[in-house]
C-alpha cells in the first residue's frame, strides 16, 4: 500500500530546531510531496508550508523560523524548523499528490514545544 510517511518529530525546548522529512513507502516515485500542515488540538489542521511547482508559500507564522526543501532524487520533503516557540507544538501531517491526481496525507508526527 503506497502511503507518506513522516517522521522527525519529537520534544525540543523553546528556541531548538528539528527537521521533518517526508517520503512516500511503498513505491518511491508513485506520490510526489508538496506540503506540510500542522493541527494543535482543538484546533482545525492548516497549514504551514507547500513546495509546488518551484514556488514556496509559507503560513505568516513561519515566515523566517521554518524552511521547506525537497530532494528530488529520493522524493522527499523536508521541513527545517528553527526557533520554535510553544504555539508550534502540533501534530506536522504531510500532504502529496500521484500522478493521476490523487491526495494523499501522511499518518502525522508529533512535535512538541516544551521547557
């Protein structure tokens, strides 16, 4: 079964760092990456950063903390995340697409923003 698979989440102090990542099991090349969103809870899931098409778009929230990358030769999305403040703690889930157009959504990783 082809699914995303996230992982690189954990419990960093505020101020720390942590980089996500983002791949496709299964069948490497089948989902391409393109996002990442983040759901706090009680919160709905939005979203935080999406490379699509050579073009970047990030949440005002993120702007100048996080970095989104991918590296194309494994099909995986990175999201470098600096400076992290307790309102960043959340479930990170990210989002891909298939060839024939299909959406796809990881299983999610937890970050946590703790002293």
């Amino acid at each position: 079964q082809v699914q995303l698979v996230e992982s690189g989440g954990g419990l960093v102090q505020p101020g720390g760092s942590l980089r996500l990542s983002c791949a496709a099991s299964g069948s490497l090349f089948s989902i391409l990456p393109k996002g990442w969103y983040r759901q706090a809870p009680g919160n709905s899931r939005e979203l935080v950063a999406i490379s699509s098409g050579g073009t970047t778009t990030y949440a005002d929230s993120v702007k100048g903390r996080f970095t989104i990358t991918r590296d194309n030769a494994k099909n995986t999305l990175y999201l470098q995340m600096n400076n992290l403040q307790p309102e960043d703690t959340a479930v990170y889930y990210c989002n891909g697409q298939s060839a024939r157009g299909t959406w796809y959504w990881g299983q999610g990783t937890q970050v946590t923003v703790s002293s």
